[in-house]
C-alpha cells in the first residue's frame, strides 16, 4: 500500500478537477498526501519536505533507515492509506475545491513566512483575486457584547470600502460580524476555517460561508472531511496572522484564543493592534493586555489601521519624486492603456507579490484605478 502512494505515475488522475494540470503533478499529489499526513504546523514535515521535496519527503518518511524520524513516522504512517487519501480527493471535486500549493500561481506567498510551520498545501473554495492587495485580520471573541460586534463591522465596511481585504475565521461574534460588513460593501473577505472546507463551521455561518466563496476566498490547510478540533483551530490562528500586513484584536477576554493569533503576528513581525474598551469589561481584558504587553496600536478607527499599514502620512510629491520601488510601479503603469499586475511587475523588474502590494497601497491613496478585470491604470501626468 505504502508503495502505491509513493508511485506518482497516476498523480495527474488523482488530481484531475482539483487544480490545473501542469508538469509539477507528482508534487501537487504528494503535497496533498502530507496534508492527510501531518497535522497543521508540522515542523518535522516541513523540515523533510524542504530538505527532499514533497515527493521525496514521502519515500524517506516511509523506507529511510534511522531512529531520527522515528516518533515523527508513528505519528504519519497510520494515515499512509491510499483509500482515505483518495476519499479526500473526492471529497474535494465534490465540494467544488481546489487545491493550491507552492509554486501556484493562486498560492499566498505570504505564507512562506511560516518557514517550516507553513502549510504544505492548501485547500480552496472561492476565488484567488485579492492575493496582491492590502490584508488586514479583524479577530476576536466569540462570546462577543453588541460594542465588539459594532466596532468590528465598522472597521471591516471602511477598510474593505477602501480596497483593503478583510481576514478572519469565520466563527461566531467577531469574526463573522467583520465577514458580513465586508460583503455589505462590495468588498473582498477571506477566511481561514480550522476543518475541511468542504465542512461549514460553525454551522450557523454555511450561509455566510458560501456568500464568502461567491466573491473572495475560503481557506484550510487540513483536507475536505477533516473535523475542527482544539488544535487546529490554534494551528489555524497563524495563517491568519500570516495572511494579513496586518492584523487588529478587536474585542478579546484575558484569555482569549486571538492572544494567540496576536502572538503570532507579533513574531512574524506583522503590525498589530487592538480596540480598546470600557476599562472594566472583561469582554476587553485581552485588547488592553496587547496594549500594555504586546505595544499593539491602539485602534479607534479604519483611519488607524490604515495608518498601521503605511497607506497614510506620506506627501504624494515626494513619494513620486523618490527612486524607490513605488516609483518603478508608477513608471510601469499607463494613464491610458490598463496593464496586469505582472504585466507592471514585468516592466517594473519586481515580483508580482511586490507590485501587487504596492499597486494595493497607491489605491487606497487614490493614486491609481483598478477595472472590473483587476488591470490597472493611473491619471497622474508623466506615468507613462
């Protein structure tokens, strides 16, 4: 059986409706085994996918010699089942997903922040378009008092109205009020779920889930049919962390399990912040710990957040007049002609990761215009 699944000569049948086929197939299906594999955050599995490559990973997990792997294998090997790996691909084409790993296009580089950590693969329910734009992560409590639900749907409606996208998990309170007021506005909103994303949790939010996938994009790391559990849903916390420039506690206990995300912001060395609240209320006890502990900013409005990601404070004549890498993209850009981003990163000499996020800023600065087919142009004199 183990044999079966390290021969990639059916990897392409395997994959078939689940991502566009391409001469990297062998190592898309042996990134969505590792996903069966390993828990979310498995450094030892990261660290052997990076030393041999996933495909190689798999046959030193299952025929190397040597005790080092050894508490790592007893952990992998009793999911090594070609019928439950096969379940899951299914489950997959059923549910309308597509998987997503590095090297692909659609792939959140920002993940590669995580090192090790980061997620081998990543499954998908939505739409890819809002990877070269500005993200901010809105969390909080579920057990959230009307003030947290209000501040949160505040921010979420001004940020998304100004072009930013809107991360968060998809749970009750918080999360979910920051999701709905994103999509009032037209806006693009993201989240991360802590199971299969063939599976809606809470189940009071499939509704919202699907309205998500309609126009922005459902994440998960862990395959269609796994189940949320206490350790995912924390293993989860920092791929939201990751995918966001930056991310804003808006209502948390003392205890709260978005201190974690925090945390991870924090040592990823992402911006963070915090929406006080009324001195004495415990529904807040943790937004005032990452103030005094954390030195999160302390957010009042999207005006804040913006200034959090380097949007707001800069003279416009004198960003124009400095070579640096937002005057390559200005001169890339045309007042006349709209141009993709990795048609600007082309001729501007950046990645299309770089030009995406600063094309993201200079839109939420006015500066250029984006279409209906995500194409770009500005009207400041002399971009040609």
């Amino acid at each position: 059986m183990s044999e079966l699944v390290v021969d990639f000569e059916d990897s392409r049948r395997a994959l078939a409706g689940l991502r566009p086929t391409d001469a990297r197939d062998d190592e898309a299906y042996a990134r969505a085994v590792w996903s069966v594999l390993a828990e979310p955050g498995d450094g030892a599995a990261g660290e052997l996918i990076a030393a041999h490559g996933a495909a190689g990973a798999l046959r030193v997990a299952v025929s190397a010699p040597g005790e080092a792997l050894r508490p790592a294998r007893a952990r992998w090997l009793p999911r090594l089942q070609l019928e439950a790996i096969d379940a899951v691909l299914e489950a997959a084409r059923r549910s309308g997903a597509s998987l997503v790993v590095p090297g692909d296009d659609r792939w959140p580089t920002r993940l590669n922040d995580l090192g090790f950590h980061a997620p081998s693969a990543l499954w998908l329910r939505g739409k890819d378009t809002m990877l070269d734009r500005p993200a901010v992560a809105l969390v909080g409590a579920r057990a959230s008092t009307a003030y947290g639900e209000g501040v949160a749907a505040d921010l979420a409606a001004d940020l998304s109205a100004s072009g930013v996208v809107v991360v968060s998990g998809a749970a009750y309170g918080i999360d979910g009020s920051a999701h709905r007021a994103a999509l009032s506005t037209g806006g693009a909103t993201v989240a991360f779920l802590a199971g299969g994303v063939d599976r809606a949790y809470p189940r009071g939010h499939e509704g919202l889930l699907a309205r998500i996938a309609s126009t922005g994009a459902v994440w998960s790391e862990t395959p269609c049919g796994a189940a949320p559990t206490k350790w995912r849903f924390l293993a989860r916390n920092r791929l939201i962390a990751a995918m966001a420039d930056a991310v804003v506690v808006v209502e948390a206990g003392w205890r709260s399990g978005s201190l974690n995300t925090a945390a991870h912001a924090a040592s990823l060395g992402r911006a963070l912040g915090a929406v006080p609240g009324p001195v004495a209320s415990a529904a807040s006890a943790g937004c005032h710990r990452i103030l005094r502990e954390y030195d999160g900013v302390c957010v009042t409005s999207a005006a804040d957040v913006l200034e959090m990601l380097g949007a707001r404070g800069q003279d416009p004549q004198s960003t124009a007049e400095r070579t640096d890498d937002t005057t390559r993209v200005f001169d890339a850009l045309s007042p006349r002609s709209a141009r993709s981003t990795s048609e600007i990163a082309r001729r501007s000499g950046l990645s299309p990761e770089e030009a995406g996020v600063l094309l993201g800023f200079a839109e939420l600065e006015g500066k250029v215009r984006r279409d209906d087919d995500g194409r770009w142009t500005t009207s400041r004199p002399g971009a040609e």
